[in-house]
C-alpha cells in the first residue's frame, strides 16, 4: 500500500537542521504550535504576543488600514496571522526571508502561502533593502539568527536605506532583544540615528525581553 505522507507533528516535535539557522524546532505549546530555535522562540510564540503588543500601541485601525507591508524575517509567518486575523488587515505583503529551510517548513506546517496579498522573497534583507525602490506604510524589522539580529542591521548604511523606503507618515517596528550591555549602545546609537528624520518611541520589556522600537517618519 503506499505509503499517506502526513504533515502532522507528533507530541515530542519535530527537529530541522538549517545551515543558516542551526537547529530550528516544531514544538507545541499550550496547543499551537511554534517555531524554536535552539535558545529562542522565533515564531508563534512569545515573539507573536509582542509584535501584537507593538500593534495595539501603533492603533488598531491604523494596522487594519496598512496598505503596503514589509516584514523583513518572515520566520513562519505569524505577524502575518496577526496582521490578517487579529487586526482584519487586507493590504499587500512582502516577506523577505533568507534561509530557505525556514520558509520551507512556514509554507508546510504553518501554511503561510494560504495568505491571501502575500509575496514570499527568499533573499538577504540587507540587500533587498538597498536594492528596493517601492515605498511601504509599514515595515517590521525582525532579523534574528537565533537570539541576536546580525550586526549590519545596525549599520548606517541598513538604516538609510530604511528610512527612504518608508512612505511619509509611515511607522517602522524595529523588533530588538536588549539583553547586554553591547544590546543597550547598539539600540541607543540606531534611536539616535532615526531621530534626525523621524519620531521614536521604545516599548521596553515587552513580553520578558523585547524592546519594541517605533519609529514614525515626520
Ligand atoms: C524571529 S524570526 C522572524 C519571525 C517572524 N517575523 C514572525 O512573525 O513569525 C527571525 C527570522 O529572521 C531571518 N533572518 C535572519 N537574517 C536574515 C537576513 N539577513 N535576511 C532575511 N532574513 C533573515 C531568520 O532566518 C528568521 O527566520
């Protein structure tokens, strides 16, 4: 008989080896399942719960009303559960996701291509950044390789290029883990770096270890 391919993950989860991300895990909890790495939760998670946190603080019907989205580090996808069930947003989104691992087990476990306006780009966000010229009313930074963003995210030369593909009037949620002292000056050096076109905000702490940054083109 031939053999029923199943998609299901059993109760123990399920471990992925990614050259990019190292040991990536299917685990569930309290009945969802979540995207893991080896020390952090990357997606249906806690990182969910704080993005939507950063959303309700932006304003509901601005998020519903979003018309033209970046996510740079799609992960599984659940900002963009959030974005489409929780705040009823319809607008066009563009996900860049480098490892192609990730984006393998978004589309197979998680179902991110059943999202309607959804373009999946596999490609660094670094250059996607400098290389786009469109113009989004939002953009999420969530750039992690397990639990730190890569340097060049904070580079001058990134911020730059983020700031012009903002639309005037548009937000950026800069999702940062600011757990050392090296985190802190980093976070502090890119604030002050947006500060000179835009308004920042930082929501602090947000679900145990997330420090939101918005910052709102003038
Ligand atoms: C915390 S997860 C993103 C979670 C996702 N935003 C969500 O809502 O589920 C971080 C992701 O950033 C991706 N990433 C890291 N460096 C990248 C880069 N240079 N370009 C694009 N994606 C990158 C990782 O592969 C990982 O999937």
């Amino acid at each position: 008989m031939k053999k029923i391919f199943t998609r299901s993950v059993p109760k123990e989860g399920r471990v992925y080896q990614s050259k990019i991300n190292g040991q990536l895990e299917l685990n569930w909890h309290k009945g969802k399942l979540m995207l893991d790495t080896k020390n952090v939760n990357y997606s249906y998670g806690a990182l969910q719960s704080a993005l939507a946190e950063g959303f309700i603080h932006i304003g509901k019907k601005k998020v519903r009303n979003f018309n033209n989205i970046l996510v740079l580090g799609m992960g599984a996808g659940s900002v963009i559960e959030t974005l489409r069930k929780k705040f009823k947003n319809e607008g066009k989104i563009t996900a860049i996701e480098i490892d192609p691992v990730v984006v393998d087990i978004a589309k197979k476990y998680f179902k991110v291509d059943a999202f309607s306006q959804l373009e999946i780009v596999v490609a660094d966000a670094f250059a996607f950044v400098k290389e786009n010229k469109s113009n989004y009313d939002f953009i999420l930074v969530d750039l992690f390789i397990d639990r730190e963003t890569p340097q060049k995210f904070s580079s001058p030369e990134f911020l730059e290029n983020l700031v012009n593909l903002i639309a005037a009037q548009g937000t950026i949620l800069f999702n940062t883990v600011n757990i050392e002292n090296e985190f802190t000056r980093r976070n502090e050096q890119m604030i002050s770096f947006f500060e000179k076109s835009c308004a920042v905000e930082v929501l602090k702490e947000i679900e145990g270890g997330n420090d939101l940054i918005l910052i709102k083109k003038k």
